[in-house]
C-alpha cells in the first residue's frame, strides 16, 4: 500500500476523483480515502503545517494502515535562483534548517535510484529538478534569508513538512518520495504568490502522479 499525502485537500483531490474507492473514514480528525489506482491500493489524506503536525499524521497512518512507501505532494517556496513558479521538483535529501545544533544535521536521503518511480519521473515529466529540500516552521519571504540558506544548504527549495516525513519514514524504515511545485520565491511577495498561485499550480504534482500509478505497478 501507498500513502499519498498533501498539506491542503485540493493537492490530493485529483487522486481521490481517480481512484475506485474502496473505504473512507477519519484519523485524528483527518479524512482519508482508500482505493486502488491501476495495480496500486493507495491511501490518502491531507489537512496538516509544520513538522509536528506533518509528523504526528504520517505516524499514525503508518501504525493504522502499515504503508510500504510513502509519497508527499505539494507546494513549496524556490531557494535555488534559477528556479520558477510552476517547476517540478523530486527531493533527493533532507534536512531541517531551524533546528539548531552544534554540529551539522545529517541529511535524510531518499532511495530514488532503486524505485520505479525515479525512472517514471526522469521519463515522464520534463525539466524536472532532483536535490536537496529544506524544511522549517515558518514562511521564507526574505531575499537575504533565501540566499543564505541556499549557500549554507544548497537546495533547491524550502517548505515546512518534507524534512518530517522523511524522517518518520525513514525511522520506520518505509521508502519515502517528495513532489513539490513551487508557488512562490521566498521573497517579500512569498505570501501573496503562494495565494495566488495555489490554485493555478496545486493540482499539478497529484496530475502527474496518477498517470504514474495508472502505468505502474509500484
């Protein structure tokens, strides 16, 4: 089985729509869907911001529903410059950039290499990006605080919620992915392009990935 995960209900809504739903119901006041997409039983559910909240909802779907992997889809905020609104980036590492410590963090690495759904990605969706996201409990919308975390971290972009699934995943030893679009550049209109680019871009990363699950066993 697959958990498929969004922040807000409108990044999973197309999967939801797609898929033959088998059962729905409520974990900690969160609704899920479960159903089958292609050859692929999936669960998902959305409806949590920040790290805590991100972490709190991917365990509890791991102890009930004993996913074999794991897959986050939605916005995110660019630290890389080259980057625009509407790119397509797959995470490769993660990391928490507001936890601080007097040693570096090690990063928590996805294990894209083996999975169908690298290969899929690489063929399927064009210019697509691979590297490092970066997670925090709060919203980038500083040019000299983007710059820095990019020189510090090199990633590609910030949000608030990979860093704590990758983590919960990988503790529970579950293969996890990260698909994010980027709504805004963490500048000083961060806030306002989020809002308005959410709903232009937010379905994109769910879109995608049916065509994959309709296509592939995973």
């Amino acid at each position: 089985m697959i958990l498929l995960l969004g922040v807000f209900k409108p990044e999973i809504q197309p999967l939801i729509d797609e898929m033959q739903i088998l059962e729905t119901g409520e974990l900690l006041n969160r609704s899920f869907c479960r159903g089958v997409i292609g050859e692929n039983e999936i669960v998902v559910t959305s409806g949590f911001i920040g790290k805590i909240d991100t972490t709190m909802i991917c365990q509890k779907f791991i102890d009930h529903f004993s996913p074999d992997k794991i897959i986050l889809i939605s916005g995110a905020g660019a630290i890389a410059p080259d980057l625009k609104i509407g790119d397509i980036i797959v995470g490769t590492s993660f990391v928490e950039h507001d936890k601080k410590l007097p040693v570096d963090q090690t990063k928590i690495n996805s294990n894209l290499e083996a999975a169908v759904i690298f290969k899929k990605i690489k063929k399927d969706i064009p210019n697509v990006k691979f590297g490092t996201i970066i997670s925090g409990d709060s919203l980038i919308s500083d040019v000299n605080l983007k710059e820095s975390l990019y020189n510090k971290y090199g990633a590609l972009c910030v949000d608030m919620d990979s860093a704590a699934v990758a983590m919960t995943s990988d503790v529970n030893k579950i293969n996890f992915y990260v698909i994010k679009v980027i709504l805004d550049l963490c500048d000083e209109n961060a806030s306002e392009d989020y809002n308005n680019n959410f709903e232009r871009c937010c379905l994109t990363g769910a879109e995608l990935f049916i065509d994959i699950l309709k296509n592939s066993k995973l």
